[in-house]
C-alpha cells in the first residue's frame, strides 16, 4: 500500500537534498528568488523563513535587481529571507504581525507562517480550540482541557532482597536476606492548569473536520463511538493526549535551528531546542460528557 504523504516527503527531503548540495557550489553567490521562480515546481519554501528588508550587498547587485528575496545555506539548514516590501509576491500569511525576524511554518498551513516568539503558544492555543471544536460538533454537554506536564524525577529505594541463587557463581547464599539500594525514573504530571472548559446544550453528533489531531488514534476512536452513539451509548469519556505527537515540530528540527542561530550570532531568552523539549512533556487532559 503507497502512503502518498511518505512518498512527498521522501520527494521532499531528495529535493532538499539536490538544492542544498546546488547551495553549496554556489555559496560566493548571492541566490536572489524572483516572482516567477514561486512558480517553478522545484522550489518550495523551507519551514523557516526570514522577514526582512533586502540588505546592502544584495540591493547594490544587479542580479538581484527585481529579487524578492534571497535563499541561504546555514549550517545545512535552507533559510529564504523574504523581503518585508515584496510580502504580497509571497501570497504568504504571518502570525502574529509582519513586525518579527524569524517565522516557521504552520504544521497544517503551508502558507501561514508563525513568529518563532510565539510558534508554541500558538501551536498550544490551536489545539485547545480544535478540541473545544470537537466536542461542539460531537454534541458534547460539557467539556474541559487540563495542560499538565510530565515531571521526570530521581528516586532512590532501598529493599531487602531475598538472594535465590547460590554457589561461587554469584558469591552469595541461598536464602540470604541482602539490603540492595535501586534507582529508578519516576514521571509524575504536575497539577496543571485549565485550558478551556464549556458548557453546552448538547445535539446529535456531526463528524468533525479533524486538523491537528487527524492523525491521533484516541480522537479518532472518540470520534467514531460519538457518531454510533446509539448503538454504543458513550456517555463520557476521559483521554490524556501527548502534545509532542500534534507539536508539529520535532526536537531534531529545533535543534538545527538553534545551530543556525548560532552560526548567525542570533542569541534569545531560551532556545527552540528547550520549547521543544518542554513540549514533549506537556499533556492535555481531555473530559468531554455528553
């Protein structure tokens, strides 16, 4: 069976790599990006993006004349910059205004470009509403969203333990009671705090258009036993879902873009790296009543 979305990707990551080994012969250039090479089915635009206006090396050079913007290769990360008077070229749309350096791409909006300042909270806040959305069109009569977070912690304890195996071997006897310290990780969900929380009037359901969570095996069950209510009579349900599998940006990912910050001496109060690890541990706790 052919999953198009892996093949698209795997077409993605061949032309990703095509264009930057192209980048990397090219580097004493400038690589302007013209209106008319949108067009061209071998470009694409990288998740991040720079808005910015165009600088003096390549306003002063005239092949650049009539570029709305220009690509660059940082620590093997692809960079457009798109210049902040040639947006409307672009058919691009920026989140929270057109007034920050750095933007990544909505994970279900190609077009949509996100400031990297507020690309998780808003990532946060989408998923909030999709589910509100969910339980409205799966006629829920109250619903409410806990974020908690995972708290990895250290634990030691100490056991006697009865020492079954005997013989020089083990250097011990059978039978002997021995006192054995053990460590062990421990992941407790701190209190969290409440999201969004709504009562309704409750009606028959209708399926609901899924986006970020389409791909969540839960929603999709919950979903699906809504819609045959009348034969399964759900009645409530309670689900804990993982933000790291809807975050839309893995830590691999971030770590590449904080290498690149680096390299472009680009310093902030915390890293893409560190958001992306706190998201791995965030949990939405989903209670929906019908």
């Amino acid at each position: 069976k052919f999953d198009f979305d892996d093949i698209a990707e795997l077409r993605r990551q061949r032309a990703e790599r095509d264009r930057q080994a192209k980048l990397r012969r090219d580097l004493d250039e400038l690589h302007p990006v013209f209106a008319n090479d949108l067009a061209d089915k071998g470009f694409f635009l990288p998740q991040l993006i720079r808005l910015t206006e165009m600088d003096k090396k390549h306003a002063l050079s005239t092949v650049c004349k009539g570029s709305i913007g220009h690509e660059t290769l940082v620590k093997d990360l692809r960079i457009v910059t798109v210049y902040s008077d040639q947006t409307a070229e672009w058919g691009l749309q920026f989140y929270p205004d057109r007034n920050q350096d750095f933007y990544f791409v909505n994970p279900t909006d190609s077009s949509r470009y996100i400031g990297i300042d507020h690309f998780f909270d808003y990532m946060r806040q989408a998923r909030v509403s999709e589910l509100q959305r969910i339980a409205q069109d799966l006629g829920a009569k109250y619903f409410k969203v806990t974020m908690k977070e995972m708290k990895k912690s250290l634990f030691k304890r100490a056991m006697a333990e009865n020492a079954a195996a005997s013989g020089p071997l083990f250097g011990r006897k059978s039978g002997v009671k021995e006192h054995v310290e053990s460590s062990f990780a421990q992941n407790d969900l701190s209190d969290g705090e409440i999201a969004a929380e709504t009562t309704f009037a409750g009606h028959a359901p209708r399926r609901p258009t899924l986006v970020y969570y389409k791909n969540e095996p839960q929603i999709q069950a919950l979903v699906d036993m809504r819609m045959d209510y009348e034969r399964n009579g759900i009645t409530e349900q309670h689900l804990s879902l993982r933000c790291m599998h809807s975050s839309g940006i893995t830590e691999k990912v971030a770590a590449n873009i904080d290498a690149a910050f680096s390299a472009m001496k680009i310093t902030g109060n915390t890293t893409f790296t560190s958001e992306a690890q706190n998201e791995v541990r965030q949990i939405f706790e989903y209670d929906i009543l019908f």
